[in-house]
C-alpha cells in the first residue's frame, strides 16, 4: 500500500523520518568505514616490498569494488525513501537552524581563554559557612546536602571538603551515583584512606563484606572526613555506609557529607537535612554575566543587550548549571537575534517537567557537528570521574570526530567554555576532565540514539550497535563471546574497562566479526594476551592495555598499522617489543619500559613517549 504523507497523521511522519534519518546515518557510517579499509589496504600496499599488483591484490580490488557498488545501490535507496517521504524540507530547516546558532561559534570560540571553574564564585560563601558550622557540630556525624540536579550540590561540598580535610586525619570522595559498583567503591575508599590498606585488601582478593570490615577497622578512631557524592538510593535494609564498612555510632569520629536528589536518602540515613536553595536573583544575574561576557569590563552587559539577558537568565531557573550552559552559549555574540532566539527557545521549554535537561538541551543543539560527537562521546566514562584530557582527545581521533586541519585540543577548550565539561591540572601539569553529571545524563541520552549500547543486556538484544560501553559490568570474557551481538560488524567501539572477571587468554570469539572497531579499552582488566585476530583490525587506532596481567606486548599488535595510540603502562615485567617500530602511524606509546624502545627512531609521527 502506498502512504501519502499528505494523509498521514504528524506522529507517524516524525517517527518514520526519525527512522530514515537512522538510515541515512548507518549509510554513512558504511560508507565511511569502507573508505578508511581501502585507505589502509592503500597504504599497506604502498609500503610492501613489491608494488606489482598481485592477484591476492586483484582480489581485493575487485571485492571492493564490489562493495562499493552495494553501497551506492543502498545509498540511491535512501535517497529515493527520503523523497517519498518529502523530507527534504524538514532536513533543509534542521540544518539550517543549526548552522545559524553555531555560525558565531565557530567564528569566534577557539579565540576564548578557558575559564576556571571556580575563578568567580558566586552565592557559595555563606552557604560554606553554613555547611562548616554544622560540621563542627558534633550531634550530625552525617550531614546531607539535599536539592534538585543543577542546584550546585556537588560545587558545595567541593568547596567544604577542600577547606576542611586538612583538619582530618583522613578523607576520602567517592562519587556513588545512580548505579555504581560497591566493589570499586570499596577499592577507591581504601586507596584514598591508606595505600597500604588498598594493596592489602587487592592482595588478598578478599570478599566485599571483608573487604567492609577491613576499612571499618582502619577508621575506627580515627578522625576521617568522607563525603558520598550523588547517592541515589539508601534504604535501612540496605545500608550503603555499613556496606562500605563506614562507622557511624556513638563512638565514632567519623563525619560523612552526602549530596542527594532525594529527600527519603536523607531519612533512612539518618541524617541532618541541608535544604540547598536557589540562587538569589542578584546571584544568578552575576553568574550569569561572568560567563556571558566573560571579555567585558567587569562582566557587564551591554545595554542593547541587558533586557533580553535578563529574561534569559530568569528562564534558567536560578539553578547554576542551567545559567552557566546558556551563558556560555551565548558568550561569542552580540548579535541581538541570536539573543532573542535563544529566549524564544527557552520560553517553549516545558517547566512542569524536567527543564533543566531541556535546557542543556539547547546548547546541545547550538553545537557545530563535529563538538556534538565529541560531546556524546563524553559517554564513555563514568560520572566524576577523572580522566587525562589527552586520552580523550586520542579517543575522538580515533573515531574520526575530528575535521581535517581542526586541531583537536580546540575542540577541548570548546566543549570546557561552554561549561559542558570541566578541565584542570595537576601539580605536575597534566591536564584532567571531569563532566557532571546531569551532563553525562545528557551524552548517554544522545550516545543512545546513535547506536550506542551501556549494558549487556542492550549489546544484546538484536540491536545494530556501532559502540559497546561496557566497562565496570562485573562481567567476565564468556558474557558476550557465548551470545553473540547481532551485528558486531558494526561495532567502532568496545570498552570492557574495569571488569576484572575478564582474564587469562582471552577466546578469540570475543572480537570476531569486529572489522572496523577503533578502539579498544582492556585496561584494569586481568588479561595476560589478545588473540591473534586482533591484528587484522585494520582501523584500530587507540589500544589501552592499561594495568593488566601482559608480560609483554601481544604480538598481533605489531599489524596494527593504522594504531596511534598504545599504552601498557602499569604492566609488570614488561618489555618493549623490537618491531616497535614498524607501527608507523603510532602517536603515543606509555608503558614501563627500562630503556628507550629500539625502533622508535623510525616513528616519525610519535608525540608522546
């Protein structure tokens, strides 16, 4: 039966355009991987002994000439689905509107200086204050700060527990989050309270509740500060402080800060209530001009633009998350039609519902194409958790977010600017990111529709899947090798990260079918090798071996020739391989070698050693 979108209801149009522009999108990304393969062969070629065309040769051409005849028949298909369906205008408008507000930002956003997070805090000092007289009050061992996503919770007791560990023998920040891992709770609590108490309790592979009372036993006594960021869930039946061997009786000198969304946290804890309030309408326009005009005297608003800021800035709530996303969105025009059309914007956001995330929303959307992926991308790690700026960018090249003569740094600083993800350095200059969590909420909603799975259960279920999150899953290597994904030809991305139950040989039915994944992250994993099947990923740019049981470099890595990446760090008895050097393409090699690698004279491309 013909459909004639004339007469077709507007849900039915949305979501069958919604399913072509999925397929537009697996197009693409076919084409695209077939056009890297053919580089790579290209490039094998060239590099051979003999450039005379060999029948193995001939076969190959012609088996891609094959498929590139499949795609362009697949690609005719699309085009020919997308005109039935009229969408032409539709794309036309999306594309248009999305080029309009992120014209000025590729103008203009890569000549801004990062702002430091904290560099102007504003409304935070009497809630400090607060929060530290209550501390010192020795009737609340817990104290919970408790208020909306966004509210400014986590920047609060940032502030607090930074003023006030030193008076502590210990401390200790575990950022719990809605479905967290009481094994890697356990171990970041003990590796934060003593080194020796960390080695001790991994040594002796010991079970979680000894591992409770280990800890339990080491900060009876003591005077300890630990704070539980973003805890979700806490029931008395359930207790997550007993679970992690905190005490909290009458002897205790124990003080625990939590920051929680919900109030019933608060109850079944047991403990004193810190309502967090709204910014104050004078707070929220201050904040709001430190990220609007960041390149004005004093943080002033230009007065053809101060009535419209105004109702911005009253649009976002006074929450400062939404403040300082929308404020930096806008902090690279002046022009008065981008400022009304952001207000335009946020007046249609629902705010019975949850309109904080409408409103990081909108400066999604304001993102150029390229910032959106390497923002989705964010994705891949944890909540809170902190990450070396340069792997990351390593992880957008690898995926080919990155625009020829873009440099990929930029796009770092872009993403921080516009406060959708925070960066620092440490005492020995290596720079770190973290993001929030509301944002991360936001990656994994977008890295979602873009084929992006997060548990085995989604790898799972039938879906064609371009990108496995999978890491810290409690899972082992047999999880997925006996049940297959559907379509692990398709698979970019694979992270199984932290699951130490994967060890030993790891089967090579774990990665067959994978032809064009990029990335590989095994790192705080138990393996000892990769199987040879490794080496005919042509595309694999980035492998993290990170921490594991290899005593040396897997040999199937050596025909990795598109690599640019590689890091064995933290591996014992370790040596590096002597055809290191016929990695050409290799960027960054991290391990721990005793002396200079032989070969790396040859790597012309290599930054980091």
């Amino acid at each position: 039966m013909k459909i004639h979108t004339a007469v077709c209801s507007p849900i039915l149009i949305s979501w069958k355009v919604k399913e072509w522009l999925q397929s537009v999108r697996d197009i693409a990304w076919e084409a695209e991987d077939l056009l890297q393969i053919c580089a790579v062969d290209s490039m094998y070629a060239t590099n051979a002994q003999f450039c005379a065309l060999s029948c193995n040769q001939l076969i190959l051409r012609h088996q891609m000439g094959r498929r590139i005849r499949k795609v362009k028949a697949r690609m005719m298909a699309v085009v020919e689905e997308g005109n039935q369906l009229n969408t032409s205008h539709c794309v036309m408008s999306h594309a248009e509107e999305t080029e309009s507000s992120s014209r000025s930002q590729r103008q203009q956003l890569t000549r801004l200086s990062l702002l430091p997070s904290d560099s102007k805090p504003v409304g935070i000092q009497s809630k400090i204050e607060s929060m530290v007289n209550l501390l010192e009050n020795p009737e609340f061992p817990i104290i919970a700060v408790v208020g909306m996503g966004g509210i400014g919770k986590t920047y609060l007791l940032q502030h607090v527990y930074n003023a006030q560990k030193g008076r502590y023998e210990k401390s200790a920040w575990l950022s719990v989050s809605q479905f967290f891992s009481l094994s890697k709770l356990l171990s970041d609590l003990a590796f934060q309270l003593s080194r020796d108490l960390s080695k001790e309790i991994k040594e002796s592979g010991v079970s979680e509740e000894v591992a409770a009372e280990s800890i339990h036993s080491f900060i009876q006594g003591k005077r300890c500060l630990i704070v539980l960021d973003d805890v979700w869930r806490a029931t008395r039946e359930d207790d997550l402080l007993t679970k992690l061997g905190i005490p909290t009786g009458a002897n205790s000198q124990c003080k625990v800060l939590v920051s929680t969304r919900n109030k019933e946290v608060c109850v079944n804890l047991d403990a004193k209530i810190y309502e967090m309030e709204s910014l104050t309408d004078e707070e929220s326009w201050k904040l709001f001009c430190v990220y609007a005009f960041p390149k004005s005297e004093e943080n002033r608003a230009p007065e053809s633009l101060k009535e419209v800021a105004v109702n911005i800035m009253k649009e976002c709530g006074n929450l400062p998350l939404a403040i300082k996303t929308t404020a930096a969105s806008l902090a690279n025009t002046t022009l008065p039609g981008d400022w009304h059309s952001k207000f335009s914007k946020l007046q249609k956001v629902d705010t019975q519902n949850d309109f904080v995330m409408d409103i990081l929303k909108l400066s999604y959307n304001s993102l150029p194409a390229h910032l959106k992926a390497c923002f989705a991308y964010l994705s891949f790690f944890s909540e809170d958790e902190q990450i070396e700026c340069e792997y990351l960018v390593y992880l957008w090249i690898g995926e080919g977010f990155i625009p020829a003569r873009e440099n990929p740094w930029d796009c770092l600083y872009q993403l921080a600017n516009l406060c959708l993800l925070e960066i620092w350095e440490d005492e020995w200059v290596t720079k770190y990111f973290k993001i929030h969590d509301l944002l991360l909420d936001l990656a994994i909603l977008i890295s979602r529709e873009n084929k992006c799975a997060f548990s085995v259960e989604d790898a799972l279920d039938g879906g064609r899947w371009c990108r496995l999150f999978l890491a810290d899953k409690d899972i082992d290597e047999n999880t997925i090798s006996e049940r297959r994904p559907v379509s692990p030809t398709h698979v970019r991305t694979l992270s199984l990260s932290g699951n130490k139950e994967i060890g030993g040989n790891i089967p090579a039915t774990l990665f067959s079918g994978m032809r064009v994944l990029r990335v590989l992250e095994m790192s705080y994993t138990n393996v000892s090798t990769l199987p040879a099947c490794v080496g005919e990923m042509k595309l694999l740019k980035v492998l993290n071996l990170t921490k594991t049981k290899i005593k040396e470099v897997p040999k199937c890595v050596r025909f990795l020739k598109s690599l640019i990446y590689l890091n064995v760090s933290r591996c014992r008895h370790l040596e590096a391989p002597k055809w290191i050097g016929e990695l050409r393409c290799l960027q960054h090699l991290e391990g721990p070698f005793q002396q200079m690698p032989k070969g790396t004279s040859t790597l012309q491309s290599l930054r980091t050693l």
